[in-house]
C-alpha cells in the first residue's frame, strides 16, 4: 500500500506533471519531432549513398576520358561500342539478345 501511495504522490506531483507535459511534447507535438528529425537522418543518409555512387562513376568517367584524349586505339574502340561505327571495307551485323 506504500508503493501505491508513494507513486501517486509522484504522479500527483506539479513538476513531474510539468516535466512529462514537456518531454511528450517535444517528442510528438513540436515542430522540429522526433519522427521528423529521424526521417532527416534517413533522406542524409541516403543522399550520402548517392553521392558516393556519382562520385564512384565521376572517377570511371575521368578515366575513359583520359583514355580517350591519350590512346588512338581506345578511340576506335569506343566508337565501334557506343555508336556502331565500322570500317569502310567490313560489314557490321548487329545482334539482339532478348
């Protein structure tokens, strides 16, 4: 019968009544939340993987450019893959796989 007296006297209490008003609502009622900061961590988070991945295919990028701008061989090979130029005396078959 102690314990139940002495928790209600907590609970009873202005500035535990004060001190729960504040923290409920600064967890679900104000305008910077909980849920609001936790969805802001997962956006940075995956904006972060994104620029890791554009970082990642920058780099690739610079060095086929300075293939390209180096090695007259990579030229014709890049050519010949990406816009299907040909030689003058060869014939160029293209085959789709489904």
């Amino acid at each position: 019968m102690k314990v139940v007296g002495g928790i209600f006297s907590i609970v009873k209490n202005k500035y535990f009544i004060a001190s729960a008003f504040f923290i409920v609502w600064m967890l679900f009622f104000d305008v910077k939340d909980w849920s609001l900061i936790h969805g802001r961590r997962e956006k940075l988070a995956e904006l972060q993987k994104s620029e890791q991945h554009l970082n990642k295919l920058i780099d690739e990028t610079r060095k086929e450019l300075n293939l390209l701008k180096t090695n007259a061989q990579t030229i014709e090979k890049y050519a010949r893959e990406k816009y299907l130029m040909k030689k003058d005396n060869e014939d160029l078959f293209i085959v789709n796989t489904p």
